[in-house]
C-alpha cells in the first residue's frame, strides 16, 4: 500500500488498516498480507459515494 499512500508512513497505514478492522469494514485473509472489504465495508462506501454525489458536489457548485 505505500506506492499508492507515498504520504504516509507505514505505522500510520497500520493504525488505519487497523482502525478498519476494528470498524468492521475490512478483514484480512488467513496467512497473506491481504484483505478484503465486508459487507458493511461496501454499503459504507457506496454512502459515501452517494452523499458525495448527492449533497456535497451540488452544494460546492452553487
């Protein structure tokens, strides 16, 4: 993940990765250093997308 967060140092990726897994929206896969999201992970992000999309663009343009 550093290539694509080169802002961040890789104790601050762990404290996210972390913060995530605690919130559900991620879990890692047995024995790699892979995860994937969750359910909850994806419905999180597709609010997002949509407030976003919705409210916070729209707004920005008046």
């Amino acid at each position: 993940m550093k290539p694509f967060l080169p802002h961040l140092s890789v104790a601050s990726i762990t404290r996210y990765l972390k913060r995530l897994r605690d919130f559900g929206l991620i879990k890692k896969i047995v024995g790699t250093y892979r995860y994937y999201l969750t359910r909850t992970g994806r419905r999180a992000i597709a609010a997002a997308c949509r407030i976003t999309e919705q409210i916070i663009i729209p707004a920005l343009a008046v």
